[in-house]
C-alpha cells in the first residue's frame, strides 16, 4: 500500500476530518537513517515519537490553504535534543531526530524531550513567497499542561496548539510502528463562513465555540475509540466505516503518489559531488589519504554518500563537475 491521505466532512455538520497512513514514505525514512553507519536506526520510542510527528504535520499542512512548509520541531531537554519534521505544500515531506545518549525501550514522551520541563513543541509556516520584511509564523507550546504537569501524548500537545493558534476544537488520534505512521485528525469547522473549509479563522465567534458544538463533541468521542493496532493494520475505508457508520460522509478523492504525501529530501550525490570540488583537490585529496575514502552525510534524512580514491579523482579531472556557490548535501 502506498502512502495515502483522505479528506472528508460530516453532511450537513460543522465537523472535517483527515486520516492519513504513511507507509513507504515513512519506511524510506526509516531505511535512510538505518543505513547510516555513524548514528544507526533510530530506538523504538524515538522512532514511534518522530513517526507520530511525520503523520500529524501531515495532517496539519493538508488542513491549511498555505503556500508554504509547515515545519514541527521538538526541542527536548531530554536525550532527543531536537526532532523536525518538514511538509511541503505538495505534500513532499522529510524528518529527523538528534539523540545524544541511549534511551530506554519503554522511554516516555517526557523522558525523551521534557525531563525537566524544558521541552517544547514549535509549529513555523514559512510562505513560499513574502512580501517584503515578512517573517514566518510560528506556534510555540509547552510539553506540560495548565498544572505543570509534563504530557505524555504527542496528541494531547498539538490538540493544544490548534486551540491555542485557531481557537478550533481538534481531535488528533497517532501511531507509529516501523511499517506505518499514521493519524487521525477531527476538527469543528470556523463559526463564520457558510461551507467554510479554507482553514482557520480566528475570531471571538471561534473562541466563544470552543467546547460548545454537540455535533463535534459526539464525532470527537468516536474518533477517540480509534486504537493504535486499527489506524496501523485498517485501510482508510474500514476505519471510517467503524468508527462514523452512523453518520454521513462524504469523502474527497485520496491523496497518493505524486499528489500524495511522499518523502524528499533535496540532498543527491550530485550535490555532494560539487561540494565536495568547491573544497578543492588538495584537501579532497588529503581525506582521502587519511581515510581511505570521503563520505559525506545529509544532516537532515542521514543518508551517507561515499567517494573511493577513484570517484574523487575523477570528479577533478570532469569538466562536467562545476562547484556551486554554497552548494550542501541537505
């Protein structure tokens, strides 16, 4: 199964929703940073924690009339320093974790990024195109609640920020194995607009909503019921027939493929390559005398690029090979 996203409303309710499954998008992911000899595949809470983030900036940046990334970092005062995950407008996406130290199998939320109540969780959108003296917007919430008491649920901090940023009720359900990253994600539409659905409207109406909608009350309560085994193992149509069969649906043509969620990451051996010139022979050379070769790898997705004695000469001797300005692997 490709990497889906499916997007619906409730007739005739002031309610949408999002699910989506990230299967080879979040296995490349996952194959990137495994494949990587100086950090190795990432822990199983670490991986679970980042698979939960990749499906829930999914979901947000498919919420959103944005012309822009939506990127969401966690910066912990944990073991896990700092996670990101990126999403494009289209949908092209990439994550990463820093871990200093070993985490236990069975590590928490707080142990990983909030172990003094220094975490946080930030939200930019950075508009393709900005006007002048424009900077990108950004969300910033703690890791705890009202009661300083850390939160255990990735879920629990996002359903925060969205009511925090956009005054909307939302409802996020994740999960994250070493197959799926995926999510469930319930909101109550903006107050004004008849039919809106082009985002958030944030308005005194909105906050005075805030808890209020029956209707979204009673859809978030089934969304809730969604279990981490079904939203990993159910395709999309069994899982939204179990949960709203009570309810009238209707659905917009999925999202996959080439207009779906998908990784990217913009490093390429090619890049590397002119990097690699920019620094100049002498000291291509010189690394590899040390070392026996050159490698280089992306700081962002982790993947390493390798250059043997004869790669490197070559790349000096090609009149193909252009070094470019401020050219990087990432």
């Amino acid at each position: 199964m490709v990497s889906q996203l499916h997007k619906f409303i409730f007739d005739g309710l002031p309610v949408r929703g999002v699910l989506v499954q990230l299967t080879d998008t979040w296995t490349e992911i996952l194959r990137r940073r495994a494949s990587n000899t100086q950090h190795g595949a990432y822990p199983t809470p670490l991986r679970d924690m980042l698979g939960q983030m990749t499906a829930a900036a999914t979901l947000m940046q498919s919420n959103i009339k944005f012309d822009g990334s939506l990127t969401m970092q966690i910066m912990g005062d944990g073991p896990v320093k700092l996670a990101v995950v990126e999403v494009q407008p289209d949908l092209a996406l990439r994550a990463t974790a820093t871990l200093i130290g070993v985490l236990p199998e069975a590590a928490s939320l707080s142990h990983m990024v909030n172990a003094r109540n220094q975490g946080r969780c930030a939200i930019t959108l950075d508009p393709k195109t900005k006007f002048p003296g424009q900077q990108p917007y950004q969300g910033v919430v703690p890791l705890f609640d009202d009661h300083g008491q850390p939160i255990e649920l990735l879920s629990e901090v996002l359903e925060h920020y969205m009511l925090q940023s956009e005054q909307l009720d939302t409802t996020l359900v994740l999960a994250a194995d070493a197959n799926m990253a995926a999510g469930l994600l319930i909101q109550r539409l903006p107050v004004q607009g008849a039919g809106n659905l082009e985002g958030s409207m944030v308005s005194r109406e909105n906050e005075d909503a805030i808890g209020r909608n029956e209707d979204y009350q009673r859809i978030a309560i089934l969304a809730k019921t969604l279990q981490a085994e079904e939203l990993l193992t159910l395709d999309a149509d069994t899982i939204l027939r179990r949960l709203f069969w009570e309810e009238s649906l209707t659905r917009f043509e999925p999202l996959h493929g080439t207009n779906g969620p998908r990784f990217a990451c913009s490093c390429s051996r090619e890049r590397v390559a002119r990097m690699i010139v920019s620094l100049g022979a002498e000291e291509a050379h010189s690394v590899i005398e040390e070392r026996g070769e050159l490698e280089v790898a992306c700081e962002f997705c982790g993947v390493q690029y390798r250059f043997d004695p004869v790669d490197t000469a070559q790349l000096f001797v090609d009149p193909t090979r252009q070094a470019a300005p401020g050219s990087s692997a990432h």
